[in-house]
C-alpha cells in the first residue's frame, strides 16, 4: 500500500520586508507583505531587507520608483 505525502513550504518570508528589524523602521510603511512606502524619509537612502534570505531558487522582484533624486539603486546582494 502506497502512502502520499503533501510537503507544504511556506516561502512569504523571502518576500516580505523585515520592517520591524530594520534600524530605520520608523519611516518605512509596509503595505502588505511585498509593498513598502517610505513617505517620510529624511535621508537620501534606505535599506530594507527581506524577513529570511533567498538561498535558492528562481525569484522575481519589480522595484517601482515613484520619484528618483540624484541617485538610485535597486538590487539583491549576496552579503
């Protein structure tokens, strides 16, 4: 007699934004999960990082920018 198994992988912390541990928490609004807004910014940057890291798989991020000053980057690293 076989048996079926059902593994079930909850993957949501890759993708959502660790806004209570970041150091500047207090300007960052997260939306839902995957949207962040950070309307009062009082620097030219920010870093926000995700709950868990990615460590393999495919993974896709759109970075939508409603207003770019002098500079910007967008991206994942590895560190």
């Amino acid at each position: 007699e076989g048996v079926d198994l059902l593994v079930v992988v909850d993957e949501s912390p890759m993708a959502t934004w660790d806004v209570r541990s970041n150091p500047a928490r207090d300007v960052l609004l997260a939306e839902d999960g995957g949207h962040i807004r950070c309307p009062a910014l009082r620097t030219d940057y920010v870093n926000v990082l995700t709950q868990e890291p990615l460590r393999h798989g495919v993974h896709y991020f759109e970075f939508v920018m409603h207003r770019i000053g002098d500079e910007q980057w967008c991206g994942l690293v590895q560190d």
